[in-house]
C-alpha cells in the first residue's frame, strides 16, 4: 500500500476512534449492571412500590455504623432484580450507600436508551480495537468503583453460576473481593440481606400454587407482586450480622490459604448465615405430625430401645410399639402456622384489654435474634402467672421470630384448650417419670427430636407457677434430658436465654393467696376458662419482659477447658446444677422493680401500725437508694418519677382495700392523712414484695448480721461467718449468685449502707463502721424482709421440738403445722400473719430435715436453732 495511502487510512481510523471515543465520553466504562441513583418518572414509580417494605431502624443502624472508608457489598442468595432494585431506591431515600453495582445482574430495562446504546458501542469498539471482550474486573473498574465508594450487590447462587467458575474459569466475585481486600487498607464489608414475603415455614410438600407461582420463601415475579400490592406491610428484610473480609483472611487455619479456596470457604459460609438467619425468621420445615410421628417412633435409637425392653419385660414388640404410640400423642405438639398466626392476633387482643401496657426489652431481644443463628433457643423465664405460656409466642412471632415449643404441665391438656395448646406449639409432661421406663425414654427421643430439627423450646425451670411472687429454686428434670440430647448430638450448640416476665398485678392473685393460707389448688377445667371472663373487667397495670445475655452451652464447655462427651455421670449432673442456678441468678440480675413492689415492701417493712404518705415514701427512698446502687433495672415510671410512680401503686393498692384509710381520716389533708394494714390482706402484699426481695437479700442478711452484733462499732470481718449461715439458713428460699463471695456480697452491702449515712468508717481503724442514729432504724427496715421467714420457720421447730419423730413424719404434718401456727398468732407469739405460709413451712420443713431435726428427739439441733432464730426474731422486732 501506499505510503500516502496509509497515511489517509490511519488518520480515517484516527478520527473514527476519536468520534467513537467522543460518543463514549472518553471512556469504555459503560455497563449495564451499573445503575447511578437518579431521579425521575421510574425511580418514583418504583420507590412508591417499594415503600411499603419494611426495613427495621435497628438493622439499617448495621450499615451507619460502617467506618466511612469502608467498601459495602450487599449479599443476597438467589439472583434477584426485585431485590437489587428495592435496595437501590430504599437506601436513596435513607441516605445510606446506595447499591449502584449488581454483580452478575443486568438492569438493563432501568437505563437510559443513550446509556444502554453506549454500553453496546463501548463492548463493540472494544472487541474491535482489542480482540476480546470487555471485561470489568481486568480493566479496573469493578476496582475503581469499589473504592470510590460505591456500595454492590451479590447473589450468591445463581443458574449456572458454579459451572461458570469451576469448569469455565471466569472471575469468581468473591475471590476478587478477597484479592482486592489482600491489597488495600480499605476495609470490605459484606452485610448479608433478606427479603421474607411471609414468616410462614417451608412445607414439607410443596403445594401446586409453589411450583407454578413460586414458594413463599422464593415466590415467583407474580408472586411477589400479588403480596406487594395486597400486604406490603407482610414483606420485609432483615440485614444479617456483617462479615469483616480482613479478619476473615486473618482467621486462625485461612491466612496461608490461597483466593480461590478462601472464596469457596466464604461462599459457603455466607450461605450458612442466609440459611440460618432464615429458620430463625421462619422456623424449621414444619412435617405433619404423621410424618414427625412416623420419623421418631421407627428411628434406630427409639427400635433398639423397644426390641430391648419387650424381651426385657416378656412383652411383644407391638404391645410396646401401642404403649410409645400412646405416650408420643399425648406428649406431642401438632404446630400449625395458621394457629400460631390466629393466636397471635386473638392474645394481642386479650391482652391489650387486659394490661395497660407490654414494656420490652428490645435491645435484649435483638441480642437474642443474633443468637439464635448459632443453635436452637432454650427460652427460660420465670413463672408466675398463665399469661407466661402466651406471651413470649406472641412476643416472637410479633418480631418476626418463629413461636416456640412450649414444655407445659399435663393439666393444661384438657379439652378443649389442650388441642388449641398443641397447635401453638405446646407439648405436655407429666409432673413425675416415675415407674414410667417407656414414656421417660419416649419424651427423651421427642426432645432430641426437636432440637435436631432445629425447633427452639420454651420450659418453665422453676416447675410451676410461683405462688409466692419470688424465684423459686431450679427443677433440673428437662435440663438434664436437653443436656443428654446435647450430647448426642442433637444440635451443634444450644442457647440457654434467662428471661424475666413480671406484672404489676397477677390475675391469679385470689387462687394464690388461697393456696398459701392452705387451700387446695384447683385442677384446670373448662369450667375455670368460662369462670376467666370476670378478668376482661379489670385493668392489671404493666407486664415488663426483660432477656438476659444468651448462655451458648458450647462456649460454656469451651470457657471451662472440659469435654462433655468425657464427663463421668457425676461431673454433668454438677454441669446441670451448675447451669440450673446460673439461669436462676441471671434472671434475678434482670428482674424489674416496679413501684407495687417497692410501696408492698415499704408497707409491710414498716413497723408502725399506721402511716402518713410521707413517712411510706422516706422508707420507698431509702429501698431505691440502694437498689440503685445495685445496678436494678428500674421501671420507666420509676426512674423518671419515682413519688408519682409510687402515689399511684398506693392508690391502686387503696382502691383494690390491700392498704386502708381509715373513715376518720379521710377528710385529713394527703400528707397527714395514715394508712393502715388490714391483717387479712397483708398476704397479698408480701407477693408483690417478693417481686423484688432478691434484690434485698444480700443487705437483709447484712443488716441482720450487724444487728445481731449489738454494737454500735463493728469490724467487716466479725460480718462473713454469720452471713454464711444466714445464706446457708435461706438456702430454700433464695437463689445466690454464684459467682460473688459472702466478702463481696458484705463489702458492696456495706459501701451502700456508707453512701446512705447508714454506716460511716472509723477515722482510724481500718475495715471498721461505725452505725449512725439514722442508720440503726435504717437497718431494721432491710433486715426485716426475712422477718416473716424467721417467723415461719419458728412454727415448723415449734411443731419438731413439740413432736416426737414417729409423729412428725405423717402425711398430714403440713395441716398440723398450719394448725400450730395459726395458734401462734392468736397467742402473739407471731407478729405477721404473713408468715403463715404454707411455702415458707415447706421450706423451713426442707432445711431442718437436711440439717437433722426429725423430731422432739433431736434435742442438740433444736437448741441450737431455737436460740438463733429467737435472737434474730427479737433483734428485728424490738
């Protein structure tokens, strides 16, 4: 060719690229899966299709706290334009970083006509100048982007996804994210997203609208428009717990690892966080109670138990396969989602009309969620009423938590509500296994069950219902079954969460007080439900639902340096007793004062016959001063307005006659006006000073001890041995925290007392107090919440000391001892008729009997109770 000819040909070519170049604005950049935030007709139309999705402030908090140099990927698990484009509108509007790049997606229908004729001229021109395609990740973009800032989204499955990158080696997204990360100082963050079109679990067979419209975990376009314009408000997403890419290269066993391995190890374990964070939403597929029936009673560990036992006990195998067939219907749950649904809705109703107001800790209930990826829930809270069986179901269903199995008594299995129980997630035990070798080993297997399928489980640890208003000690029969299926294997970890449910007022408050005086318990019936209605008449204040720190059993076993598989069976039952009284403690560390509780206290703690207001709330002022400086959880009312909050739990005593005016004084002006006690309603105070009593314990056995000293000056160290008895004395009756030494417990008692002027230190003397005159009656008013048990345990050794040994042993010996101490009182021999508690003589029955009183025999014992608890039974009186 001609040397003039080339010239005219290259300088054609010359301006032609240029022209090209010109059009593409300088740049080849130009992809369709890049969509910048804009504005106008589309962007609206979109964001008002969106705009009914929820998305909690509490997880978009989880991408403002992202550092301000950080690179954002948003991972989500199936290719979705929906998605990508929800979240590319939604967090334009919330200021957040904007997902302006889709990895393996093309929102082509979403660009300009300009753009997406660009984007073909630059691929176009690139593969003519080149010979080969355009590729993001090699010419820097993807790199550029990332680091400009802008935020990308990445499904981790898509169709054909994995034979792209294993058998065509194209760029993996993940393995480029983690060389990027390898090779700057930004930190890549990846935020795990969900988008849940219904809270229903999967079925264990889908239904013919699932395989035509899509399921309900993955519905279809139709699908989700159908749900979008019929219950926006059912759609929402939940952001999963971020994954910092430089400290997951930097993990144990992965830092020598080469990109491609670590990208596999990253997919699956972002895939593993998806599907997890998912089940707690929905729960585990939920089987028909043919199917789960079928699965437990003809699996291998149920079959050689029954072949063993019917050749044990001369019986026929298909005797024994009736008798297990009987117990797991009467043991098991049949949950059903539309149950748990219709539930949900009718006990909002009941309980919005019953109470004032549900107070929650929220902060506690997101912890919660978090966890509950790790392993199934073992949800423990305390018990005292009924309304505890509904309203942690409500509670987790209402924040998009799958409802629990709830472990209930067999009482409750009447008809017609047993079978409404069921369906809700109820499963029933018998109070004793007693004799029972089939129905102990058939509700072991259905417990393993429940955890292998991934279902959380709700249990009351203290038994029953708490008839007093305080803790009651820990029943370990379903702790140590969950433990047994811990270890073999039928989870990876289990999430013990401590929970504390307390009311202003309990709707069983007249059945309790009955039973303490020494009524019988009435068995549930339907009758009882029908009798219910009279409770839609009242209001019952506040019910204050609080959730400790999670206890991860696997990090427990960690912590401690041992392996469950290799304990001797005496080593795990300490493990269960240990883990039984730790729950315990932590749910007396979150339980709620309320201003009942505190007024209930100041009340009874008064020794005077009448009160004024003002002399009730200088004894209310100097509970909450120490309280306070326990670190209690207050009420809202409370803390922003203690006086208010406690005039009203007065006048709420006052109208339900618990506290009295007498008729003389009630033309008297408030603050001179005195109240009195009626003797027949002291009872029902003392429960909802038991609310709060634990609290208390650790300065009422102080107080007491300094008292019991009589000495105005005294020295810390003449405090520990007897507070030791007094914990030992208490030892049915309340729950100590096992982490605190009586030292402890002594020295933090004793620095509250010195802030309240009860106590002041020797100018001189070290570990030496001095009591003020203040502080004397001070003491008194904390020592005397264990009064009425020193009082009721008076009773139960007046009646050993009274009984010879055959005598004290009979099965009425409860009735007699009630006897006696109605006798006491009538006498004046005891000054509380609080302490005539049929608990309490329970208790007081449980610690002489361990400690050798049986009868008038056991004189040396007797004697040497008698004269302690007559001294501290003077000290708190005079």
């Amino acid at each position: 060719m001609p040397a003039s000819q080339e010239s005219i040909t290259q300088s054609w070519r010359k301006r032609w690229h240029q022209g090209i170049m010109s059009m593409l604005k300088g740049t080849h950049n130009h992809f369709l899966f890049a969509l910048p935030p804009s504005k106008g007709l589309v962007p609206w139309l979109l964001g008002r299709l969106f705009r009914g999705i929820t998305i909690d402030d509490s997880h978009l908090a989880l991408l403002r706290r992202m550092p301000p140099n950080a690179i954002a990927v948003y991972t989500i698990k199936f290719k979705s334009h929906f998605e990508y484009l929800c979240y590319h509108i939604r967090y334009q509007k919330e200021k957040l970083p904007v997902p302006e790049l889709a990895m393996g997606m093309r929102p082509w229908l979403f660009h300009t006509v300009t753009h997406i004729l660009r984007s073909f001229l630059a691929h176009l021109h690139w593969w003519l100048t080149r010979r080969q395609g355009l590729d993001p990740y090699i010419n820097g973009y993807w790199r550029q982007s990332l680091l400009e800032g802008k935020a990308a989204v990445l499904p981790l499955v898509e169709r054909h996804g994995f034979y792209r990158r294993f058998v065509k080696a194209q760029q993996d997204p993940l393995r480029f994210l983690i060389e990027m990360q390898q090779a700057t100082d930004h930190p890549v963050i990846i935020i795990p997203h969900l988008m849940f079109f219904s809270r229903n679990p999967a079925p264990a067979i889908p239904r013919l609208r699932d395989v035509i419209f899509g399921s309900e975990q993955r519905p279809g376009f139709m699908r989700r428009l159908v749900v979008l314009f019929r219950n926006p408000a059912k759609v929402f997403v939940e952001l999963s717990h971020p994954l910092n890419l430089r400290d997951f290269i930097a993990s144990a066993g992965l830092a020598e690892t080469n990109p491609e391995y670590l990208a596999l190890i990253l997919r699956r374990r972002l895939l593993l966080q998806h599907n997890r964070h998912r089940q707690t939403i929905t729960g585990p597929v939920v089987k028909s109670h043919e199917e789960f029936k079928e699965e437990l009673l003809s699996g291998e560990r149920l079959r050689q138990f029954m072949t063993q036992y019917a050749e044990s006990r001369d019986k026929t195998i298909y005797q024994v396969r009736k008798q297990a067939d009987n117990y797991l219907d009467e043991i098991a749950a049949k949950y059903n989602h539309f149950a748990v649904n219709l539930a949900s809705k009718s006990t909002t109703l009941l309980l919005n009309a019953l109470f004032e107001d549900i107070v929650i800790d929220k902060a506690g209930l997101q912890q919660v969620k978090v966890m509950a990826r790790k392993g199934p829930l073992i949800l423990v809270p305390c018990h005292k009423s009924h309304v505890d069986y509904l309203i942690l179901s409500v509670l987790f269903y209402n924040n998009n938590m799958p409802a629990p199995h709830i472990a209930a008594g067999k009482n409750l299995s009447f008809w017609p509500l047993g079978a409404m129980f069921r369906a809700v997630g109820a499963f029933f035990v018998r109070r004793t296994f007693s004799g029972a070798v089939v129905y102990s080993k058939v509700f072991a297997e259905y417990l393993f069950k429940l955890l292998n399928e991934g279902f959380n489980i709700e249990l009351f640890i203290e038994g029953g219902r708490s008839r007093s208003g305080k803790l009651l000690m820990p029943k370990l029969g379903l702790v140590t079954l969950l433990l047994k299926a811990f270890r073999e294997g039928a989870c990876e970890d289990m999430i013990f969460v401590p929970i504390f449910i307390g009311y202003d007022q309990v709707l069983e408050e007249g059945a309790y007080l009955e039973e303490l005086s020494g009524g019988k318990k009435q068995p549930e019936n339907i009758s009882q439900v029908i009798k219910a209605r009279r409770f839609l008449k009242n209001r019952y204040g506040k019910i204050y639902i609080n959730f400790h720190a999670p206890l991860s059993l696997q990090e427990t076993l960690v912590e401690s340096g041992t392996n469950f598989a290799e304990m001797t069976s005496k080593e795990q039952n300490a493990l269960c007793r240990h883990l039984g009284w730790r729950i315990i403690n932590a749910i007396g560390k979150i339980s709620m004062i309320t201003p009942h509780a505190l007024v209930a206290s100041a009340a009874l703690n008064n020794s005077a016959p009448r009160f004024t207001i003002n002399e009730l709330m200088q004894v209310v002022d100097t509970y909450i001063a120490f309280i306070g400086s326990q670190g209690a959880q207050l009420t809202d009312t409370l803390t922003t307005d203690p006086r208010h909050a406690c005039h009203q739990a007065l006048e709420n005593y006052l109208q339900r006659k618990i506290i009295e005016l007498p008729d003389g004084e009630k033309g008297m002006p408030a603050d001179i006006a005195q109240y009195h006690l009626h003797p027949g309603k002291r009872l029902q105070l003392e429960y909802y000073k038991n609310n709060a009593i634990a609290w208390f314990v650790p300065a009422a056995c102080t107080a007491t001890t300094i008292l019991e000293l009589d000495a105005f000056q005294f020295s810390k160290a003449d405090l520990h041995n007897r507070y030791r008895f007094l914990n030992d004395l208490f030892k049915y009756e309340f729950a100590y925290d096992l982490d605190k030494s009586p030292e402890m417990i002594v020295r933090k008692s004793i620095k509250a007392f010195i802030d309240d002027a009860i106590l002041i230190p020797h100018p001189t003397l070290p570990d030496t107090y001095q009591i003020t005159s203040a502080g004397y009656r001070k003491l008194k008013l904390f020592a005397r919440f264990l009064l009425t048990y020193f009082e009721s345990y008076w009773v139960v050794l007046t009646f050993f000391k009274q009984t010879p040994r055959k005598e004290a042993s009979g099965k009425d010996r409860i009735k007699r001892i009630q006897s006696l101490g109605k006798s006491m009182y009538r006498k004046q021999e005891l000054i509380l008729p609080e302490s005539l508690s049929k608990i309490n003589y329970e208790n007081g029955i449980s610690l002489l009997t361990s400690n050798g009183v049986r009868g008038a025999e056991s004189t040396t014992q007797i004697e040497m109770y008698e004269q302690t608890l007559r001294n501290f039974v003077y000290l708190i009186k005079q």
